[in-house]
C-alpha cells in the first residue's frame, strides 16, 4: 500500500500543491544557504516598500517563503493549513479558495508595510535628513534590513474562514479541558495578536500581518455573503 500516495490523494489539490511549494521552497532555501551562499529570503522575502531591493512582486512570494533556521515556522503553518485548509477548499471550491488564500496572504503584506511605515518613521526621518542610522551594536541599518516571510497571513485568512463559516464548531485547544466554539477560538486570535502587536511582544513575528490576513479574509467573506454567493458552512457543523 503506497501510504504516501494515499494520504497526499485525501488533501484538495489547492491545499496539496500549497504544502509541497512551501515545503520544497523551505529546503530548497536551506540547501542553497548552505551550498552556495544564495538567500533566497533577498530575492522572494517582502521588503519594505523604500528598499532598494522591494519589488511588488514579493506580495505574493514572501507568502511561499519561511525561516530557514529551523523547522517549527514552516511546520506550524502547514500543519495549520492542512488542518483546516482543505475542509475551506471544499467548501469555497478550487478557484474561489485559491483566490481567497492569495488575497489574504498579500493583504497581510500590505499590513505589514503599514505597520512598518509606523514603526520606521523615526529612521525615514533619519534618512531623509542625511543621518546615519546604527543598531545597538554600532551596524548600520537600511531600508533592506526589514523583510518578512511565512505563509502565517494567509493561514489566519484560513482560520478566519473557519471561524466565520463553521462557528459553532466544537474545537480541543492544549491546554483547555473543554471544547471551544471556533467563533471565540479566531476572536481569541485576533485578541492575541492585536496585543502583541500594540505592546511589541514577540518582535520578530509579524502579528500585524496575522491580523491583515484576518482582516481582509474577513471583508471578502462579508462581501461573498451579502452578494448571495453561495459559500457553505455557517451553523453548527
């Protein structure tokens, strides 16, 4: 029996095909890294939008992109995918599901720029006036310096999309003993990752991205609803 086979042929192909790009994409930057010292984080990495190396493009591939120092970011989001990927895929259908999980991980960047463009603007300022700006070590830092990867964008979209379409469902969360409805497990999210973001917890991830994923899956479902498209879900399944 070819277990492999049978458990990839389970996923919707949209899910299937995204968890073999970001996976491969993932060891193919670690293998390059290693190899011939090309980062392809420089290339494919979203860069703030007043780097030299930003290029419009990188909306879309930053999202097919991960951390190359380990495993956990690229297995966390696509376990998540996986998880709750495909019952979305079958709901939505191929091409509004793509379309969704695209939408959603490039307003996720654009979030990100936003959040960047508050951040940075003390070193704008620096810049634009002539000034040198360092880091606490005494490197100096540029506009090229800031770029972020990860799938997580568009995997908030599709936890937003459950939350939405199914939110009544029953969901076991470590450590909580009791099942909690989806509806309050996306508002806790959402909760969560406004706060960090606000009060800059865990600098490194981009919790104003999550929410623009959120945010922007959350408007396109709103709009597909009160259109009459028919989407599925909603209720207590």
């Amino acid at each position: 029996m070819n277990l492999r086979g049978s458990f990839l042929s389970n996923i919707p192909p949209v899910t299937r095909h995204l968890l073999i790009i970001n996976f491969l994409l993932w060891l193919a930057t670690l293998v390059l890294q290693r190899t011939s010292a090309i980062d392809l984080h420089d290339w494919c990495g979203l860069h703030y939008w007043r780097a030299s190396d930003f290029n419009a493009v990188q909306l879309v591939t930053y999202m097919f992109m991960h951390d190359s120092h380990g495993i956990a970011h690229v297995f966390f989001n696509m376990f998540s995918l996986w998880m709750f990927g495909g019952i979305i895929e079958r709901t939505l259908g191929v091409k509004r599901y793509l379309f969704y999980y695209l939408s959603c991980g490039i307003g996720a960047g654009l979030m990100q720029e936003l959040a960047w463009e508050y951040t940075l603007a003390d070193m704008v300022a620096a810049v634009e006036a002539g000034r040198m700006v360092i880091d606490a070590v005494g490197t100096p830092i540029t506009y090229n310096d800031f770029i972020t990867v990860g799938a997580s964008g568009a995997v908030f979209g599709i936890l937003l999309a459950f939350g939405y379409m199914f939110p009544n469902m029953p969901m076991y969360i470590i450590p909580f003993p009791f099942p909690i409805k989806a509806k309050w497990m996306v508002i806790g999210y959402g909760v969560v990752e406004l706060l960090f973001g606000v009060s800059g917890t865990m600098d490194t991830v981009a919790h104003f991205a999550h929410l623009g994923g959120m945010i922007f899956g959350f408007l396109i479902l709103w709009y597909w609803r009160r259109s009459g498209t028919n989407m599925g879900g909603y209720g207590n399944r």
